[in-house]
C-alpha cells in the first residue's frame, strides 16, 4: 500500500559540548514518533490510551529512525531504560525516546575566533526509503522546542529551526530526511583576555625599544628577543587547542601580522646599531683616530660591554690634562665669594652636555619609528576588525 507516514518532534533538553577539534557535538533529546497500527487498536468505553514501558517494544513494528553522522549515540537507562509507549484506542501509537547523541559538525574556521558555525543533527530511516516510509515534522516549525536554559560556554545559541528534505543512495534510492539546524555564535570575549590584548601588549612593548639609548645593546636586544619569544607563545598557545586546517584562520592574521611588528622592531634596532657604528667610524677617520689606539677601543669597547662610546664625549689625554692643570689654576686664583657662581655654572654646562648627548644617541630611524610603528599598527587594527565584525 501507500507508505506509512511517521511524525516527528524533538525537545531539546541540552546540548552538553561542542569540539572543535573533533568537530563534532553532543546533545540530549526527546523524540517521539507518532505513527498509526490499525493493529493496535481497542475498545475502550473512556476513551483512554494505555502505556508500556520498553519491553513492548520489541513485539510490534517500530521505526528505524537514525541519526545521519553520528559518531556515538545511546538511550538513557537510569533508573530504567528511559522509553515510552502510549497506545490510543483508534491505533494511534506515541513512543518516545530519551537520548544522547554525539554527532558531526562541518566546521568553517576561516573567522575564527569571530565565527558563526550552522551544525545538524539529520533523522532518516535506515531500511525504509520513500516508498515505505514517509518522515515528517509532526506540528511543522513548531515540532522544535528548546529548553529556555540551554547554555554553553563558548557560544551563544542564535536559532534553532526544523526543515526536511531527501537523501538518495544509487543502490537503494531515496530517503525523506529530517534536519534540526542550530547556529552558534562564538563569545568572543574569552579570545580577547587570552590572545588579541597580550598580543597587543606584546607589540606596544616591542616600542619601547625606540625610546631606549641606542648604546644601551643589551637592553634592546633583550627586549626584543623576550617580545618575540613571548608571541611565539602566545601562537603556539592558540594552535594547540584547534584542529590543524590547512587554511588560515582570523586569529592566525592577527597574531602574524603582530609577530611581524615584534620581529621587525627587532630589525630596526639592528639597523640602527650598524648604522651608527658606520657614522662613529667616519668621525674617527675625520678626526685622524681612526688609526689610533683610542679609536679601535671604542669599537671594541661597542663590542664587549653594548655601549657606544659617542666621539664627542671621548677626550684626548693631553687635552684632559692639560684642562685639569688650566682648572686647577683656576680654582687658586678664585675668591671664596665667587664659589656659587662657578657651581650654578657647572650644572648649566652639565645639562647641555646631557641635553646634547641625549640629542646626538637619538637615530633618525628611531624618529621615525615611533610615528610609523605605532600609525600603521593602528590602521591594521581598525581594518581587522572592520573586516571580521
């Protein structure tokens, strides 16, 4: 005869995790079949229907209702296996299943972590096709419900939604197919705290370099190589807990992109440091030193201790002597009256000597860098987000 039509509805009960990784999910549900056994049927004065617990099931003609992709499923059991039967006088049957089942989600992570990803969960029967056995949604769109509590970590649940559809297979032909469609929405918050702001910390950080002494080696080197290292943690840190694509995700962008300011701060300062040795090195050779002894100290001296000794401030021996014999004949001849002139000049000499040390160790790259840096890092940010949100 025509095929038997079988109703669905599903009641949502929860929806205990989601993998990334694994690229699956797990949910407890309700379903219920409701079909009619003209066999089944009986008298009854109250018109009322009777209930059985499991043990029926096995004597009368069920449907084979299973789910598409899944990977494990079972019924509860606890305290008893947790199915009904209800029989209604015309022949019409109610039976009801309570189950977990874990199934596949066909993931994009393109955006990720500012994605949104549609899974299923499909019913089909698994021996009867169309000619046998025809599925349906029991009330329509309303044969969906939710608990109004379901919650998960990660994600927020936007919609859930019933459709249909067929299903064909070249050697045993076509199938109706049930869909219970979900979107999830990742919070993006928990991503934040553990990736974009310690990455955005990270590249502020590798600035500071641009504002230390270009003598100062050790101190900006240090830097460096600690702000490098430290993204490759926080990368590492990220890749560890997704599934290994072979496209590139959002995040991987924007902690490339931020690991590529680190590393090229690391760079200028490179450039900085060769540069200034080439410029000392032509003073040297203008002053007539480059052949001294003096000079080839204050490359080695470069070398070993990080400190770039400014030409200005090295002083030949004969002159430094021969103004300690100039001062100290000075300060013999001073009258005791004038002995708070001479100190309120000295620090005035003083800080123009700092003011014009701190000028001259300050490299017109390092200039630049701390406008360019900082602009252009901004303008990949708005862009970014821009782009994703």
């Amino acid at each position: 005869g025509s095929p038997i039509p079988v109703g669905i509805d599903v009641q949502v009960e929860s929806i205990d995790s989601i993998s990334e990784v694994d690229m699956d999910f797990t949910m407890t549900l309700y379903l219920r079949h409701y079909w009619k056994d003209e066999r089944l049927s009986f008298r009854s004065n109250k018109n009322k229907s009777m209930t059985f617990d499991g043990r029926l099931i096995k004597k009368i003609w069920v449907p084979d209702v299973f789910f598409v992709h899944s990977k494990r499923s079972f019924i509860h059991d606890t305290t008893v296996e947790n199915v009904m039967l209800r029989v209604y006088p015309d022949g019409n049957v109610l039976f009801s299943l309570r189950i977990t089942v874990s199934a596949m989600c066909f993931m994009d992570f393109s955006r990720f972590p500012l994605d949104t990803q549609n899974c299923s969960l499909e019913l089909e029967s698994y021996a009867y096709n169309e000619d046998d056995l025809m599925l349906y949604w029991k009330h329509g769109n309303k044969s969906l419900s939710t608990d109004e509590h379901i919650s998960l970590s990660q994600f927020f649940i936007e919609e859930f939604s019933a459709s249909s559809g067929l299903a064909f297979y070249s050697s045993t032909g076509w199938y109706n197919r049930l869909f219970i469609n979900f979107a999830l929405r990742r919070h993006i918050f928990f991503f934040v705290l553990q990736s974009y702001f310690p990455a955005m910390l990270m590249v502020m950080l590798s600035w500071v370099s641009f504002w230390i002494d270009r003598r100062a080696v050790p101190a900006r080197v240090s830097l460096g190589i600690t702000t490098v290292l430290t993204m490759s943690t926080i990368m590492t840190g990220v890749s560890a807990s997704m599934p290994q694509v072979s496209y590139i995700k959002a995040v991987d962008v924007y902690l490339w992109i931020s690991f590529l300011f680190v590393f090229l701060s690391v760079i200028e300062y490179a450039a900085v440091n060769y540069l200034t040795t080439i410029e000392e090195r032509k003073q040297l050779k203008k002053r007539g030193k480059a052949s001294g002894m003096y000079s080839i100290d204050a490359v080695q001296a470069m070398a070993f201790d990080g400190c770039f000794h400014d030409t200005d401030v090295d002083m030949d021996l004969t002159a430094f002597s021969d103004r300690c014999e100039e001062n100290e004949t000075r300060a013999r001849a001073a009258s005791v009256s004038n002995v708070d002139t001479t100190r309120i000049k000295r620090k005035r000499s003083l800080k123009g000597s700092v003011g014009r040390i701190i000028l001259q160790n300050n490299h017109v790259i390092d200039t630049y860098s701390r406008i360019i840096f900082p602009t252009v890092y901004i303008v990949f940010n708005f862009f970014y987000w821009g782009l994703y949100i």
